[in-house]
C-alpha cells in the first residue's frame, strides 16, 4: 500500500452523507493511498472474459485485503484488479467494519480478464470520468488503455475537491511490445493530466 497526506485548503466544511469520519479543519490532510488487490473475483468472470484458469479470491484473502484497505485508514484509496461493482461493495460491506468508504465507483474497463480499477472514498464522488474508451499512439499504432486511467472528483470540503486517478497499466510480460505499451499508456496519462 502506498500512501500520501495532501493539505486541505481553507473553506466550510460539507459533512459526508454516511461518512463515519468528522470532516477535516483547515490545516488538516486529507490521505491518499493506493493498492493492488490482486485478482478480486467473487464468482466466475463474465461471459466473454478469459480467466486464465483463475479461481474466485478465498474468503481469507478477502478478508486480509479489506483489513489492509481499512487499516490504512485513508480517506481515499485508488483500488486495482477488482472484478466489478458487487466485488467492491463485498470488499467494503462485508471485509470491513464501519462502512469506512460509503463512496465507490468502478467502471468496466479493457481487460480481458474482467479486472478494473476503482476508487473508494470517506467523502463524496462528485464527478467521474473513465478514459477506457480513449486512444492514443504507440508506435504507430492505436491503442486503449490495457484496463482503464479512472479518474474521481472528490468533494473534501465547501471550495476544496480533489481528483484522484487510478489505473493499472499493461503487465510487464511480453518483451518489447508491453514495455511500448506502458511507456504509451504513461504518456497518455500525463497528456491528460497536464
């Protein structure tokens, strides 16, 4: 897991429906943090997904990763490798106590597999935008992103939002051709981010 703590800017704050946390004072952090939760598929992927022979997430490895997630304590966390809506919500509703990320939002991305990226949040998502569909060039060739670059507008406080972006780029196995990729997706993330 890895995380950072951002200063929080001057304003009112917007208590979170549902949020089990006292919103921040001026002067406060807000902590970012992200982590791959490594193949979280409750069931058999969807139709048309290859599974590669992978098997559903044991109910204690399940429990591990949501203990992991809630001990971090963020108030965000960019999530990877979480098969779909009901796999996130379980992480949350049934892997950690409290309801500590009342806001989650998971979009279907590219892979294969049926794995994506998410973002889970104390505070409200107020905007959301999945860069799935875009292209871009790598070697002369169109591409997508191998999974998604997911970004979530956070709404921490009355004048202060964050956007926090979340991807899971190509895997490093295949030579030359994923190391084109990923430097293609890198690039594209900073072209979107800049």
């Amino acid at each position: 897991v890895q995380t950072c703590a951002l200063p929080i800017s001057e304003g009112g704050a917007v208590p979170p429906q549902g949020a089990p946390t006292t919103p921040p004072t001026p002067g406060d952090t807000i902590t970012v943090a992200t982590f791959n939760c490594e193949n979280v598929f409750l069931g058999p992927p969807d139709p048309g997904h290859d599974a590669h022979d992978q098997p559903p997430k044991p109910e204690a490895a399940l429990a591990a990763v949501g203990r992991v997630l809630q001990n971090t304590r963020a108030d965000v966390v960019a999530v990877q490798e979480v098969h779909d809506k009901k796999a996130l919500d379980a992480l949350v509703d049934k892997y950690m106590t409290g309801n500590p990320y009342p806001y989650r939002v998971i979009v279907p991305g590219n892979d294969s597999r049926g794995i994506n990226v998410a973002i889970l949040s104390k505070y409200p998502i107020v905007d959301v935008h999945s860069n799935a569909g875009e292209t871009f060039d790598v070697n002369g060739r169109k591409q997508h992103f191998s999974r998604d670059f997911l970004e979530a507008t956070v709404r921490v406080k009355d004048g202060f939002e964050l956007t926090v972006g979340t991807t899971h780029l190509k895997a490093q196995a295949g030579g030359q051709t994923a190391d084109d990729k990923r430097l293609g997706e890198g690039k594209e993330i900073h072209k979107i981010l800049t």
